[in-house]
C-alpha cells in the first residue's frame, strides 16, 4: 500500500473510533465522577482538572495504537507466508480494541485514582468498581466499534483472500475472535456491565443517603420518621439515575447485539450469494471474510469454488480435448474405413498371389530336387576328372624324366663324337706326318738309287697310305660334323620336348588345380543346393501358413470393417458429449487459461462472471 491508503485507511479507523465512542460518553463520565467517592463539588473539580489531561492522554495513544496496528498490519515482508499478511489484517480490529481498552484502563483509572489519592479518600471500594463500570462500558463499545473496524478493513482483506483462495486462514488467541466465545463473551459483558453500573448507582446514592441520615439524626426527634423520609428520597434519587443508566446499557446492549446479528447476517448473505451464484452459473468468489466460523464457512466455500473452477477447467480442456479427439477420431475412422476397404480388395488380390506363389513354391521345389540331383552328378563326374588330371600329372612327370634321361644320353654322346672328332685330328696329323716321312723316305730314296728303290716303293705306299688316311679322316670328320649337328638339334627338340613337357606339367597343374576348385566349388553348390532346397521346402510350408494367415486377415478384416462402422457410432456420441460438457463448463463463466504460467497457477482467481 502507498503513503497515501495507508493516511487514508488510519483516517477512517480514527473516524470510527471517534464515532463510537461519542454514544458513551455521557454514561462513561458519570460513571468516571461516581467512581472518584467525592463530594459533588470536589468531583467536578477533579473532573475539571483531570479531564484534559486524559483527553490529551487518551488522543496521543489512540493515535499510536492505530498509526501502529495498521503499519505492522500492512508492512511487507520478505518471504513470509502467503496468508501471513491476511492473517494480521483479520487480527487487527480485535488486536486495536484490545490496545485501546488497556489504554481506556489507564487513562479512566488515572482519571478515578488520582483525586481520590489526592483527597486521602480509599482505593477501596467505589475506585475500583467506578473503573471496573468505565472499563466495561468501553468494552461494550468496542463490540460496535470492532464491527465497524471489521468492514473498514473488509475490503482489504478481501483483496488478499481472492489473491490467495486456495489457503485456509486459521489462528489462535484472544486477537482471533470466533464466535463459540465471542457471543458467551459479549453477553456474560452485557450482564456484568449492568449489574456493576446499577450497583454503583446504587452504592453511591446509599451511601450519600447514609451520609446525609447520619447527619440529620442529632437533630431530630423521631428516628422512625426521618429514615422513612431519607429511604424515600433515596428511592426518588436512585430511580431515575437507575433507569437512565440501565436504558443507557440496555441499548448499548441491544445495538451490540443487532450489530453482532447483522454482521453474522451479512456474513451469511454473502455466502449464501456466492453458493446461489454457482447454482446460477455465475459463480464468484464470496465477499465475506472474517476469523469467525462464518468466515471458515467463506474459506471452504471459496477452496469448493477454487476446486470446481480447476475441475470445471480441466473438464473443460477435457471436452475440448475430447471433441478435437472425436473429430480426429472420426475423421481417423473415415481414412481408415478407405484404407482397410483397399486393404480388404489388396488381401483378395493377396489371397490369390499366395495361391499361386503356392504353386511356384511347389514347382520351384522340384526343381531344386532336380538341381541337387544334377550337381551330385557333377560332383561325381568332377571327382572322376580330377583323378585323371592327376593320373596325367603323374604320366606327364615320368615322360619328362624320360626325356631328361634321353638329353642326358645324347649329351654323352655329342662328347663321344667330339673325343672321336679330336682322335681324327690325332689320325689326321699321324698321316700328315707320315706323309712327310714317306716323302723324305722317297727323297732318300730317289737318292740312295737303286738301293733305296725298294724303299722309295714302301715310301710311297706309305704315302699312298697317309693320303688316304687324311681323305678317310677329312671323311670321317665330315660325318662327325654331319653327326654332331645331328646330335645338336637333337638335343635341341630335346630341350624344347622337355620344356614343352614342362609347360604341359604347368598347364595340368593349373588345370588340377582349377580342377579341384571346381570341385570344391560343385561341393559347395551341392551343399548349397541341398540348403536350398531345404529352404524352398521351408519356404513351401511357410507359405502355406502364409495362404492360411491370409485367409484368417481376411476374415478379420470384415470384422474390423464392422467394428469401424460401430466406432464411427460412438464417435458421434462422443462429439455429442463433449459438446454438452463444454457447454456446461462454459456455463459457469470460468475462462480457459490463455497462457502455459495461467495454466500452471489454477489458484489465482479469474475476474468474477
């Protein structure tokens, strides 16, 4: 609250005060002069002198108590609770009476006690009860004065309790007025205040006429005459102050009373509006709070308001939710009647696609059998192949050692005919020689003459002989050449032959060897056309359970279509409901939440429809 409430609010508290405590003043003050037990002119005296002083006395602290109460009441305070502030409000007026009252205490039993100290009369006696009398009036205006406090401050405290109408607001104490104590309080008060005020009339008039009947007796003659006459001027003295004083207490009692009943009633009106207003459909919050049972009554009443305005939303969302779902759902079970009525034609076209994969299963089954038959045939016949490939390899092996052997052999020979080409030469140069021999032997003998003749003779057979032997030789070496390039070439197409043969042996290794990858290859095949065929006999059964699954959807699809159809029903009944709710919901003038913080924060009251 700013500066300004705040000096506005203290204003009317000190207003009400003041108004309230006029009506009792003139009852107060005599009660005040017949508390003192002075005579009547010491009494106005003190009066006179000590009536200031207490006004001044009594202004100063009703304007502290009030200034105070209400900057303690509405000072903020960081994390408190949220009803700690309501709380105070409510306490406030009771707390105010209760200050004023022990400040009324001080300021009337200054007003009593100080002249009848200052007289020498007793404390005992008519001091008290004249205080106890001025204690009891002002508390009897206090009862009045408190309602008026109580609507002061209403609105106030409304404004925190439809902040927060979720909390309930419960206390203790003699600032927390209930009314199981309250009313017993402000009757038993009625009662005592009139007994003590009457009495103090009664007291002080007895024992002014007890004074004054003292005085008179020594001078008079008839004791019997003279009390007769004073009890009936005492009874005369006594009767109007009796009455005055008792109308005076009966009527602060009975516009106590009327106000307590009117302030119930208001109370009661209250929420008695609110609870109408959601039979309306317009609920709101009740305009009532107070720390008395009707207040309770209010708080429970708002916490039924806060859960029926959260169902009531909720419910709300819920309907929205359902018919948004009903026109999800329905247009749902429209898409999904096409589709499954193109899934029901799909399955019949399903149905005979399997019947005749069925029977492609089958043949292709068959063939498999067949198939596997071939390649173990193949495989077979792969086994025979390569065990003539290796019988080859093995033949081919020996023939190549055979050629090798064969080179080897017409490789001695070729060193045989180049030894006999070397004797040749040896022969060759013998008969070069003996050549010259035989020619030198002609020369000696040509000149020994007659008897070198016969030795001319054998010169020349030995000539004869050493020409033929070169001829023979230059023959035989020309057949050795002829034989030699005979044995060159031969050793050549041996070397080509062996080198052929071991081409031939690379060839069948490699075709061994391919050989036996292709037959480990046809064992394989033939293991996986075994698996295969196992797979395709597999695949047969599962497409017979494939045909029989096909044939069971299909049957289960008419009973969706006819289960769809019976959806399609309720959604329109569920269209219908949500409908109806929401437009019950909407009924009560409770607002959807615009906002996700709105949504979170269901206590937080919405603006009354």
């Amino acid at each position: 609250m700013s500066k300004d409430d705040l000096k506005g609010l203290i204003k009317k508290l000190s207003d009400a005060q003041k108004r309230n405590s006029l009506p009792p003043v003139p009852a107060m003050a005599y009660t005040l002069i017949l508390g003192m037990d002075l005579p009547a002119a010491q009494a106005l005296k003190a009066a006179g002198v000590m009536l200031p002083f207490c006004m001044i006395l009594t202004a100063v602290g009703l304007t502290y108590i009030i200034h105070r109460g209400v900057a303690q009441t509405f000072a903020e305070t960081p994390g408190e609770p949220s009803d700690a502030k309501l709380q105070r409000i409510l306490m406030l007026p009771r707390k105010l009476d209760v200050q004023l009252a022990l400040n009324g205490l001080a300021t009337g039993s200054m007003f009593i006690l100080g002249p009848t100290v200052y007289y020498g009369r007793s404390l005992w006696g008519l001091p008290l009860v004249g205080v106890l009398g001025y204690v009891l009036l002002m508390l009897m205006m206090f009862i009045r004065q408190g309602i008026d406090f109580d609507n002061i401050l209403r609105p106030y405290a409304l404004r925190e309790f439809h902040q927060h109408p979720e909390l309930k607001v419960r206390n203790s104490g003699v600032y927390w007025t209930r009314q199981s104590w309250y009313l017993p309080y402000a009757f038993s008060l009625f009662i005592l205040c009139a007994i003590v005020e009457l009495g103090l009339v009664i007291s002080r008039k007895y024992r002014d006429g007890a004074e004054e009947l003292l005085k008179a007796l020594p001078n008079s003659t008839d004791v019997h005459d003279l009390v007769q006459m004073h009890l009936s001027q005492l009874g005369q003295s006594v009767a109007l102050p009796l009455f005055l004083m008792g109308g005076f207490v009966l009527a602060i009692a009975a516009w106590s009373a009327w106000s307590i009943a009117q302030q119930q009633k208001r109370g009661a009106e209250a929420v008695q509006d609110a609870i109408e207003g959601l039979a309306s459909g317009k609920p709101k919050l009740p305009d009532w709070v107070a720390s008395d049972e009707i207040g309770d009554l209010a708080q429970a009443t708002a916490a039924v308001f806060e859960q029926l305005k959260t169902l009531s939303l909720s419910l709300n969302r819920s309907a929205n939710q359902l018919g948004l779902s009903a026109e999800e759902l329905g247009a749902s079970s429209a898409s999904q009647n096409a589709v499954i009525t193109a899934q029901a034609a799909a399955l019949q076209e399903t149905q005979v696609t399997a019947q005749e994969i069925k029977q492609t299963s089958l043949v292709a089954s068959q063939k498999a059998e067949g198939i596997l038959n071939q390649m173990q045939r193949a495989e077979s016949i792969s086994q025979t192949g390569e065990q003539a490939v290796e019988q080859s390899l093995a033949s081919l092996t020996e023939i190549r050692a055979e050629v090798m052997e064969m080179a080897n052999r017409i490789r001695a020979l070729e060193e045989k005919a180049r030894q006999i080409g070397n004797i040749t030469t040896t022969v060759k140069d013998l008969a070069d020689q003996s050549n010259m021999l035989a020619l030198n032997a002609a020369i000696e003998a040509v000149r020994a003459g007659e008897s070198g003749r016969g030795f001319g003779v054998v010169a020349r057979e030995i000539r004869s002989l050493a020409d033929q032997s070169i001829k023979s030789t230059h023959h035989v070496r020309e057949i050795l050449h002829d034989i030699s390039a005979h044995i060159l070439s031969t050793v050549t197409l041996t070397e080509q032959g062996s080198a052929k043969v071991e081409r031939s042996l690379d060839q069948i290794r490699s075709f061994g060897d391919n050989m036996r990858q292709v037959a480990g290859i046809v064992r394989e095949n033939t293991t996986s056309v075994r698996q295969i065929s196992a797979a395709v006999s597999q695949q047969n059964a599962g497409i017979n359970q494939i045909f029989q699954a096909v044939n069971e959807l299909s049957r289960m699809m008419e009973e969706t279509v006819s289960r769809l159809h019976s959806t399609q029903d309720a959604t329109s009944v569920l269209r219908k409901v949500a409908t109806e709710v929401s437009g019950f919901t909407v009924g009560f003038g409770w607002k959807q939440p615009q906002s996700a913080l709105e949504a979170e924060r269901p206590g937080k009251p919405d603006a009354p429809a």
